[in-house]
C-alpha cells in the first residue's frame, strides 16, 4: 500500500517528472490534501481518495486533462476549488475535457458541450450556439433544459417547496 505522498513520488517516477517534489507540494495545498502526505488512501474520505487521484494526474502537468465527474464526493468547499482547479488549468492552456452529470458545473467551465444520451451524440456546440437554436431551447439559456428537451424528457415539472 502506497501513502498519498508515494503515490505522486511513484506517478512522478513512471513519468520521469523532475521536479515532483516541487510540484508535490502546491498541489497538495490546492487540493487540500496537506496534512495528509502520510495517510493510505483507505484511511481518506470518498472525496479525498478522488482528490489523491486527480493530483496524480495533474504532477505531471500534462498539456490535456480528462476528468470523468471530478466532483464526485466532494463537499461544497472541495466542489468550489475543483472547479477553480479545473478552470485554472484551462486558462493556464492545457486542454479539458470534462465529463459530468453537473450540468451547471459543464455550463460554468465548458467553451463546447457534447450531449450524449444512450451513448450517441444528440448536439453539440457552445451553450450560446445550442440556446440560440429554437427547437433546443426554446428561449431558455439554461444547459438543463436544454439536455432534458434534447433528450426528449421536455420541460420538467419545477419543485415544489
């Protein structure tokens, strides 16, 4: 079993990542991870073991990035600097690729979206390209609504309270 710091010291190594040690460390306090370098992932909550996973990824500082629902597990703090993460490293240059379920989450940090329902493409193009268009959003912007009319389940019923 490998300790959160052993696992980017051996990511680092299968990677030749010079510096890991330098890059281990901001990342860690990015994450919120420091303070817990010693810990075995089976000792980290849900979201923290997903948090270990991503800074894995991201020691490398690779110039593309895949994230499959990266806030899964998260609270609400660890929900916001993900996304600030995230967003950081698109601005920083490095290419994104987001799949998630949040739509809010992909309306907030997506240049384009892809909507996918049983495994086929239905639409695709900016949030504005697909609002603009009548028979996706009938004048709604929201990417909610847009996914729900796309994938035929129309405009939903709002809560009651």
């Amino acid at each position: 079993y490998l300790t959160v710091e052993e696992h980017l010291r051996l990511v680092g190594r299968l990677f030749d990542v010079p510096d890991v040690e330098a890059r281990s460390r901001p990342l860690l306090e990015e994450l919120e991870l420091a303070g817990r370098e010693g810990k075995l992932p089976g000792e980290l909550s849900r979201g923290m073991r997903q948090k270990v996973v991503i800074a894995c990824g991201l020691v490398r500082n690779p110039p593309g990035l895949l994230f499959d629902e990266p806030l899964t597990g998260l609270d609400p703090l660890g929900i916001r600097r993900m996304r600030e993460t995230i967003v950081a490293r698109a601005r920083g240059g490095a290419a994104i690729l987001l799949s998630s379920h949040l739509l809010s989450l992909v309306q907030e940090v997506c240049t384009r979206v892809i909507i996918m329902h049983g495994g086929r493409k239905l639409a695709d193009g900016t949030v504005e390209e697909l609002a603009a268009r009548h028979d996706l959003a009938e004048g709604d912007p929201d990417l909610e609504q847009i996914f729900l009319r796309v994938t035929g389940h129309g405009t939903p019923v709002p809560p009651t309270r």
